[in-house]
C-alpha cells in the first residue's frame, strides 16, 4: 500500500534540492545583500530568493494547497498547508558559520505530517514523514553515504542525559533562565549547538534534549516529523504538541515528562528587552 504523504515528500525532497543550489551559491558571497526586517532580525538576498523558487514549485505542483514562509507570508487557504523557512540560521549564514537548513514540511490539519531539513553546507540532509520513519543522508562521506535511519537515544535518566538549549539570552528573556539552570544541574552535559542541528542531534540520538524560546511555526514545523518518525516527542516547554507555541522541546521521549518536570520548577516573569 502507497504511503498516504509518499508523493508530497517525493515533492519536497526534489524542491530541497533547487534550493540548496540557490543557498550554496550565494553562501560566503562577497557580494551578498543583508538587510534588517522590521522585527531588526537579518534577511538576505538568499533568504528570499530561496522561498520564492520554493513558493514557485508548490504552486505549480500543488495549487491548492495553502502556503506559509518566513519572508513571505502566508497565501491560501486549505486544510494542507506547506510551512517553510528558506534559511534557518540566517545570522550563521550570513557570518559564514555553516550550520543552516532549508525547513520545508507539509501540515494537515494542524498536524506536520511531512518534514525535510536540508543542510548543504554541512553535507547534510534529514527527512522524515508520517508512517514512512525518518532518514538522514551525509554527503561528506566518500563515498556518500545511502539513506541511514533515524533512531532517538534510549538514555533513560536525565543524568546520564545531553542536552542542547541554543541560547541563554532567550531563556533569559523569557524569564525561564532559572528554569534551564536547574535543568542544566541535572544533566550529564550541556552545549548550545543551536538551529536546527540540535533536534537533529536528538533524531540521531547524538543528544537526548534540545530546547529554546523565541521560535515561528517555521522554525518547528519541519522538525517535528522527523522527531516524531524517529522515536522522540516534541511538544512547547509547557507540554503543548506541535509547533504553534513560540518555544520547542524535543526529546528521545523517554526524559520528555521529567524534562518538563525540571523546567516548570522554576521560572519568573519574563524580561522586557529593549
């Protein structure tokens, strides 16, 4: 029996590809264009030039279906919905640090049931879809390597636990940095690998939490298939499903209770940046 979302992750593998072509080539360009949005968060002339060939193939393949993307808004209207973010980690791509993906997922009713996270600087790709598991590709292997399975940890305590939190800012302008530091006290290992590498990190079981404040829909959509198909939970940091609260945390499922456990111990107002 064909897998109900085979053809749409077919469609978003094959458009992962174009933009990648696009992002590579303008990646370290000495003539690259930065701008700042009115949120005074960095955009440039790849971030756009990624989404419009993205938002292009949708259309042209999938008319119907309803379309969100971080430079560009949403279009439609459909219960299936394409959520992408061109460059994840524009502020590393922009200073030449290579991790950055392309998120490209597809949502139905609510649900990711579709997700690609392409990495071309580092040789990397990870995909996942409902039914269908979640798979990663390395091409800085030689020869490349074939399609490899995703599996989360099976670390089951989380002092044995590694653990990624992106960014002390943003917990600490959250007022959940009280939060975080009890959890970090807990654990066998703390790093901020950042982006999406860190929920990466916990599909390969490499890490076994990753969490942060401050996110869109398109940062997490894409995410959450490949979590999921690999054995581990996603939900908020208050243990809401899905990417539509404003925060993530992603374990191998077995630490996700005690996780949330940890970090609603502690936590403040938050503060007012300015």
């Amino acid at each position: 029996m064909t897998e109900p979302y085979a053809d749409d992750l077919a469609l978003a593998l094959t458009i992962a590809d174009a933009a990648d072509a696009i992002s590579l080539d303008r990646f370290m360009a000495l003539d690259l264009v930065v701008e700042k949005k009115p949120d005074r968060t960095p955009v440039t002339d790849a971030d756009r030039a990624v989404e419009r060939e993205i938002r292009d193939r949708l259309a042209e393949a999938r008319p119907s279906d309803a379309i969100l993307g971080e430079e560009y808004g949403s279009a439609g209207d459909s219960v299936r919905q394409w959520i992408i973010d061109p460059i994840d980690g524009t502020a590393n791509y922009l200073r030449g640090v290579p991790v950055w993906a392309t998120l490209i997922s597809l949502v139905v009713d609510g649900e990711p049931v579709v997700g690609v996270v392409s990495s071309p600087a580092l040789g990397r790709r990870w995909w996942g879809a409902l039914g269908q598991g979640a798979w990663t590709t390395d091409s800085t292997l030689a020869p490349a390597s074939p399609a490899r399975r995703l599996a989360v940890s099976a670390v089951a305590r989380l002092d044995d636990a590694s653990v990624s939190y992106n960014s002390l800012k943003g917990w600490d302008e959250a007022g959940r940095l009280d939060s975080l530091l009890s959890l970090s006290r807990g654990v066998w290992r703390t790093r901020a690998y950042g982006e999406m590498w860190s929920y990466m990190l916990v599909a390969e079981g490499a890490l076994d939490v990753a969490g942060e404040f401050d996110l869109q829909p398109y940062d997490m959509a894409a995410l959450i298939p490949v979590i999921h198909e690999a054995g581990g939970r996603f939900t908020s940091i208050d243990g809401v499903p899905g990417p539509w609260s404003g925060s993530a945390l992603a374990t191998n499922g077995l630490l996700h209770d005690e996780a949330l456990r940890v970090l609603a111990e502690e936590s403040s107002a938050p503060r007012v940046t300015r």
